[in-house]
C-alpha cells in the first residue's frame, strides 16, 4: 500500500465505499435518486450492473449491498424490486434495507417476508452465500437460540468458508450482550484462528472481538474502565496485534472489499494499545480514508481519526530514506 502523502486526494474523509471506485460512482447516483424519492431506469441498470460485475467474489458483493442498502433508504429497494422482481440483487438489496430499517427504534419490518425474500434469492443463485449470511441477521434480530444458527452456519461455509460479513454477523450473535456468551465467542474464534488464512476476508474478527471486549469494559465504568487497556497485554490479544501490524500493510497482502475498514481497526487497537509507531504506519495505508466503526466508540468519527492521522501518521521515516519498512 502507497505511503500517505498530504494531497486533496488523501485528506481525511468518509467514504462508504472505501476504495471501490465502481461502486462510489453508483452510490453518488443513488443518493441522488434517494433525495428525489424516484428510481429511474438508468439508476437501477447501474445498481443491477454494479452488484453483478462482482460475479463469484461474494466478499466484494456483500460490501457493494451493504453500502447501496444505506444510500437507498426505505424505499428505493422496494421500487427496484418491484420493476426487477427475479434480480437476486434487487432481491437481496431489499432483504438488506429491511434489516437496517428492522435496527431503528420503533420500525415495524415483518421479518418473515425477508427470510422469505431470502429463500427466493437463494434459490436464484444457489452458490452465494449473501442470502444465507441475511438470515443469520436476522436471527440476531429476533434473537433467536442458538441451536437454529448451526444450520445456517453449515450453508454459509459450504459456500464461502471465510466470508467477512457472516463471519462478523456470527460475532455478534454469539457476544454476551446478545445470544450468546463470552465463551461462545471464544469457541468461535478458536475454531477459525487455526485454520482460517491471514489474508482471507474474515482476518479482522479476531481484533473486532478484542476491540467489542474493551469497549464493553470501558461503558461499565469504575474499575473495569481503568483496567481496559490490560486486555491488549493478554497473549493472544498481542499476538494478534503483531501479526496484523507485521503484514497487514505489506503490498497486496489485504485484497478483500473491507480491507481499508480493517486497517482502521487495526490503527485503532494499535493507538489503545499505546503501539503509536505501528499505528501512525497503519493510518498511513488507510490513504485518508477513515470508517465510522471503531473511531464512533470514542466521539465523532472524521474528528477522531482525523485527530490521531495528524498526530502519527506524518511523513513515513522509511520513505525519506528510500526504503519502507517491511
């Protein structure tokens, strides 16, 4: 990844769509047609294009859904669904839009018409595991027991065995303020560490579990807020942490859709763990672009890596001598 230079281009910003230039032309045109309340033809044709040229990359077209369900609002899925009822996009950006609206205080989203709208997209596309990873959400939602995830945990990893999103979905189903508990997520994270790939597209759960572990420990207060950063002395936290800040920045070691977010949590684990070096590295890659999870957990999120990208991430001592740090 490039050093970060101080040009207009890498100022500190919040892009939805991180690094994926396709997907940010298209989000740009749905929020226009969101701020109309209308979804022309074109628009739509742009959607359907954008979410199907990720083909069999079913990490890169989980973040393009993702992004495009917060830029459409309540509506404009439905109205592409509507036009477009057998697109398996249309479907999942749909299914996708009712559980951000399912999250909002006091909405009312039947959530059997989206498991439902799930099976039809499942059934469009047998091998993705979109649909499958939606259902899991919405287990979160309706928090479902834990016997009913083992099946849909089985069809998701048969399809993609290290798909970013199901992978974070499961985290939080399995969390103690959820479903689960402290050892669910232990067993969880046992049962990837050994086999999942350090590049794989899910490489950032095990820093999201141990990022989720100290703020839980911080909003509760007293004692356990004073000894939150003694969760980043524990040996497998710091393992973790040394392996993500040794490659992670390597060139072309992250390729995934998220890559970006999960440089961000790192910089961020990195700053709680007072490794300020190896954090000002980190926020060099991000190339300016910041995420609004982890920097929100301490205030406003621009401001927050803003604040701490002027303060580490200057000019790269390696660079003014030729080399770079490996």
């Amino acid at each position: 990844m490039p050093a970060f230079r101080r040009r207009k281009g890498n100022l500190p910003r919040l892009v939805p769509e991180l690094d994926d230039a396709p997907l940010g032309q298209v989000r740009r045109r749905v929020e226009t047609a969101w701020s109309r309340g209308s979804l022309d033809t074109a628009v739509m044709a742009l959607m359907a294009n954008v979410i199907d040229d990720a083909g069999e990359d079913w990490d890169r077209k989980a973040h393009r859904l993702s992004v495009l369900a917060l830029s459409a609002g309540r509506s404009l899925p439905g109205i592409w669904r509507q036009h477009r009822p057998e697109h398996h996009g249309a479907l999942l950006l749909h299914a996708w839009s009712d559980l951000i609206q399912a999250r909002q205080q006091g909405a009312v989203v039947d959530l059997d018409v989206t498991r439902e709208t799930c099976r039809q997209a499942a059934a469009l596309i047998p091998a993705d595991p979109t649909p499958w990873t939606l259902q899991l959400a919405v287990l979160r939602l309706e928090r479902r027991p834990s016997t009913e995830l083992s099946a849909i945990w089985r069809e998701i990893k048969a399809r993609d065995p290290w798909n970013r999103e199901a992978h974070l979905q499961a985290l939080g189903y399995l969390s103690p303020h959820e479903c689960g508990s402290s050892a669910m997520v232990l067993d969880l994270l046992d049962g990837v560490r050994s086999a999942m790939p350090s590049d794989a597209p899910a490489a950032g759960l095990e820093l999201t579990a141990f990022v989720h572990s100290h703020q839980r420990a911080v909003a509760g207060g007293g004692l356990s807020a004073v000894g939150a950063g003694e969760i980043w002395r524990r040996p497998d936290a710091a393992r973790a942490l040394d392996h993500a800040a040794h490659y992670w920045t390597s060139p072309g070691f992250l390729t995934h859709a998220a890559a970006l977010a999960d440089l961000n949590l790192l910089a961020y684990a990195l700053l709680k763990s007072s490794r300020t070096g190896e954090a000002g590295t980190v926020l060099r890659a991000t190339s300016g672009v910041a995420t609004p999870w982890p920097w929100s957990l301490e205030g406003e999120p621009l401001e927050r890596y803003a604040h701490y990208h002027g303060r580490y991430a200057g000019e790269d001592p390696d660079a003014k001598r030729g080399g770079r740090r490996r």
